[in-house]
C-alpha cells in the first residue's frame, strides 16, 4: 500500500505482512510512542483462531477510508480505538452472574490505562473517566489464539507454539522494532516459546532482573547500553495480581523516552 497522512511505511509494510500470513496486527494508533504487548487476545464474541481475520479487516477498513480517531464511533468495535466509551473502572462478572463497573474495562486495559497516564504525567483517572491509552499506544499480543487465559491453551499446543513464532518474525520488521518504549508484558513466554527478545526488537538486556516482590519483576533493555534511544521492559503480565508498585516503578524508566 502507498503511504497516507494517517499511516506511514513501516506500519503499512506490517500491515501488509500480517495480511499476507494471517496474522494478527494489533489495536490502537500506528504513531503512537508506547507499543504494549501481552500474552495474548482474549474476545468472547468470537472463535479460537478468528481474531486475525476480524482484526486484519477493521484495519482495512481503517486504512482504505483514512479513518482517524475521531470518526470512531461511541463502543465501536474498531482496531484504531476499540470500545471508545468505556470508563476508567473493571468490569467484573461474579459468581452469582451480576456484573460490577458494567461501563468499565478489562483488567489489563485498566492498568494499560494507569501506565500511560504515569508515562506522560497526566492528572489521575477516575472512575467516571473514560479510558484513552490506545490514543498514545500501539497494542498488539504474542499469541493471536484467543483465549480469556493462558492456561486455556495446554504449552504443547502447536497452534500456540507456531502462531508465537510466526509473531516473532512480526515483531522483528521494522515498525515494531522502532517504538521509544516497548512494554512486554508477556511474563515467561519468551522461555516457553523460545522467543528471542533481543534479536527480535533489536535491543541488549543489561542482564539484571528488578524484583520487587513476588511475582511482580521486570527486566530493561535498551537499543544502545551506553546511550540508550530505546527502551524495552519485560515484565509480567498486566492482570489482577500485579501491583501498582510495578507500575509506577516501570512508568519512571520509561518517561524519558516518550
């Protein structure tokens, strides 16, 4: 595709790329600063190995109309800014079938929301607040399967193991590679899956892990150890049991960056 105001090269190239192989590209604005990406897509209004197909189209959609922010729609569901209107609070699903904060958010949107208001130092959200982080943020996944937790999908499921691999070479283009601030909070997938963080974003980890308690770690890396113009973080995954502690000490190595 030729360039446009709205979409430069390098996202059209990985556009381009993952619609070519299937793949799943992400959610929020191209030029954003802040790439976030986690495990993986969780939808419960779709199929195991649809949300590729459903993404790929709204990006489609998206790009051939030179969509902006602003022509999305209140809850739309829309690659560019999906389910604008929801409000700075968890939407939870209880026991007895009752839901609490109805206009609210997942709970990693929630914390994806708290790092970048830290990032850029803007005034607390609350509750009646809507959230907006995809207007700063690119979000993408490093398994497009989906599925409301890992655990859903056994470790050996080649699916999985090939859909994350498939992902690395993804993440490896240009476009992804080129973000002031990367966020994996991907916890030990790299492990797992034999992902090759380094080599894929083009960054050096500076080979100490920050625990700050248990379960809530992060290691830094960085384009250049000396004098750094990127900064890649790998932590855990955003949900219910990460501390805000984490978050905010995140949020201070990366405001330099942005």
């Amino acid at each position: 595709m030729k360039e446009n105001l709205r979409f430069n090269n390098d996202f059209l190239e990985a556009y381009d790329y993952s619609n070519s192989n299937g793949l799943y590209l992400g959610l929020g604005n191209p030029k954003g600063k802040i790439l976030l990406i986690g495990k993986e897509t969780s939808d419960d209004k779709i199929g195991f190995d649809e949300m590729s197909k459903v993404n790929l189209k709204s990006w489609n959609d998206i790009i051939s109309t030179n969509k902006s922010i602003e022509d999305v729609g209140f809850l739309e569901d829309n690659a560019l800014f999906p389910w604008k209107g929801q409000k700075f609070t968890i939407r939870r699903l209880k026991k007895d079938g009752t839901i609490t904060g109805e206009t609210g958010t997942s709970t990693t949107w929630y914390y994806y929301q708290y790092l970048t208001d830290l990032i850029y130092n803007k005034t607390p959200k609350g509750k009646e607040d809507l959230i907006d982080f995809h207007e700063f943020c690119f979000q993408s996944e490093m398994n497009q399967l989906n599925a409301k937790k890992s655990n859903d999908i056994p470790k050996n499921d080649l699916r999985r193991i090939k859909s994350i691999k498939h992902r690395e070479k993804l993440f490896a283009l240009n476009y992804f590679r080129n973000f002031d601030v990367i966020i994996l909070a991907s916890g030990h997938y790299h492990k797992d899956f034999d992902f090759d963080i380094e080599k894929t974003f083009g960054v050096n980890w500076t080979g100490k892990t920050n625990v700050l308690s248990k379960g809530n770690w992060y290691n830094l890396h960085y384009d250049n150890l000396e004098k750094p113009k990127r900064i890649l973080i790998h932590t855990r995954q955003f949900s219910t049991l990460i501390t805000k502690e984490l978050i905010e000490t995140i949020a201070n190595e990366c405001r330099t960056f942005v």
